[in-house]
C-alpha cells in the first residue's frame, strides 16, 4: 500500500519555465493539499482540494495552479517559476468528513530549486 | 497574531530530562487538536491527537485547556532520537476542514 506518494522528489528548474508536482494517493481520502515550507515561514498552505474537481486557494496560491480530475490525483503546477518559489512541497491527504476533523497524512516532498 | 502560536525554541535538552511544549490557539471553536513530529528535511508524521480528558502514549502526555486556549506536550525521559521539530495543529476553527499549523517548536536533545 503505497498511501501517497510525491514525484518527482528532487527538481532542478530555471526561472519562467513551468513545473508540475505530482501527487498521488491511493486511500481515496477526500481532501488534498499543498503545502510549502520555507524556513521561517512553517507550513503555508497553497491550494486544497475538498473532492475531485473542488478546489480552493490556501495561503500563498499566487503563481500556482491546481487541478483535481481524479480523487486519487492532486498534480500543483508553478505556471512561470520565480527564485521565491525554491521550496520544499508537501502534498497531504486527510480523510475528514462532516463533523470530523481527522489527522492529515503527508507525502515525502519534493525539494524544488529556481535558478 | 497567529491563529496558533508556539515557541520556537531550539529546546536544548540531556538525555533523561523532562520537557514541556505549549501551543496557543486563537479561535475557541476549533475542534480537533494533534501534535505531529517533523524530523530534518522529512515530512511530518501524527505523533499523537490530543483529547479533552489528556491522553498519554508511553513517555509521551498531551493535555488541553479549552478555557485558556493552549494544548501541551509533555516527554519524559528524553532521547537522542526524540530530537525534531514538534508542530501543533488544531483544526476545525469556524467549522473548517483546514488544519492551521504553528510554526513548530525545535527540541534538540544531547548526551
């Protein structure tokens, strides 16, 4: 049971090119989110998403872009990427439903570097 | 001020000690409380939720106090490996789904 997984784990970009992240999940846990931690900053969130083509903006969603088709994917894509956005990502998945709020299980990160 | 606010040390503690991590929360509607470990460069991992009535996992003790708004975190017996960043999350602030982190608190434990 592979839960859920981040690729790629390690990316090398220049500034303007796009990038996709991808996550994968395979609990078929409702909600997803992105998340960047910076030092000093903690976890920002990005984007999540409540169920497949749901989503909605986190913290810090500008130069990023989301998109849900599938439950179990959650691909974060960084449309034209600037030096800011060098960053660990972690996408997490919670399984939370009315009422309850459950514990959010996180990918291993994908450490992204902007030239 | 934030929405959840802990100290963020570092704690520099020996082997063997007692240490104790606070966390304060702003919105008195939230619902859910969880402590989770953050070891260097990795993601982070539930280490325990956090109940009304307190709860204890080995040498571990989370506790919450709804009137005063804060949750702690109690480690006996300290360990080398206990060393990490311990972030306090609550959820369920206003009804949302949206778990707020603090920004961690840093617990380095030496020989």
């Amino acid at each position: 049971d592979a839960g859920i997984t981040q690729s790629p784990r390690y990316k090398i970009t220049e500034t303007g090119r796009q990038v996709t992240l991808m996550c994968h999940q395979t609990w078929s846990h409702s909600y997803m989110f992105w998340y960047r931690q910076d030092l000093g900053h903690g976890l920002r969130l990005i984007y999540y998403s409540a169920a497949a083509d749901i989503t909605d903006k986190g913290e810090v969603p500008d130069g990023y872009v989301v998109s849900r088709s599938k439950t179990e994917n959650f691909p974060l894509t960084l449309e034209s990427a600037t030096r800011s956005q060098t960053s660990v990502y972690f996408c997490a998945t919670t399984s939370s439903r009315t009422g309850i709020y459950n514990e959010q299980f996180f990918g291993p990160g994908t450490r992204l570097t902007v030239l | 001020r934030k929405e959840v606010e802990q100290d963020p040390g570092p704690f520099n503690v020996p082997e063997g000690a007692t240490v104790a991590f606070n966390c304060t929360y702003s919105n008195s509607a939230s619902q859910s409380f969880f402590w989770y470990r953050q070891d260097c460069r990795k993601e982070p991992k539930l280490l325990m939720s956090v109940y009304s009535s307190g709860n204890e996992d080995g040498r571990f003790t989370a506790q919450l106090n709804r009137a005063s708004q804060y949750i702690s975190l109690l480690i006996r017996d300290s360990k080398l490996s206990d060393s990490a960043t311990y972030l306090c999350v609550v959820n369920g602030m206003g009804g949302s789904y949206i778990p707020t982190f603090g920004r961690g608190t840093s617990l380095i434990v030496h020989p």
